[in-house]
C-alpha cells in the first residue's frame, strides 16, 4: 500500500515537472452536496414510486370509467345543443 503511494507521487512530481498541471480535489460547496443529496433523494423516491407504485389496476379501471363517462356526457351536451340550434335556425 505504502509502495504505491510512493510510486504514484513520484509519478505526480515527475509529471509536473514535465509542465502538466495536476488539478487538485476541491472541496465541495454546501449546497453542491445538499443539492446532490435533493437529487438523489428524488431519483430514490422516483425507484420507489416505479417499483411499489400507489395506483393498481382496480383504481386504472375507475379512473378510464370515469373518463369514459365524462367523454360521453360532453358529447350527448353538444348533440342536443346542435339541435336545438339548428332547430331554432329552422322555424
């Protein structure tokens, strides 16, 4: 272990000494790492929502029956409103 460190600080010093410019860590900012943390918080709970998800299909079924009826009534109201103005046009 203490072997290789040796071996790759020679081979640090020798690179810059040959002129390349070594890019030290820096240290990240509080709210880089909080910002992280908010990200993977919310990848975590988008796992979470894709693997244990709250709707099943029982519930999938009621909503498409209610769109299905909402569809059907707008439909019959522009039907009759139609008529009645064609009617009226008409006498």
């Amino acid at each position: 272990m203490d072997n290789d460190y040796n071996i790759n600080r020679a081979a640090l010093v020798n690179a810059q000494r040959s002129g390349f410019r070594i890019k030290k860590e820096r240290e990240v900012s509080p709210k880089v790492k909080r910002l992280r943390t908010n990200a993977q918080e919310r990848g975590d709970r988008l796992i979470q929502n894709i693997e244990n998800p709250k709707w099943n299909r029982e519930d999938e079924h009621k909503l498409v029956v209610v769109v299905v009826v909402v569809v059907v009534v707008v439909v019959v109201v522009v039907v009759v409103v139609v008529v009645v103005v064609v009617v009226i046009k008409l006498n």
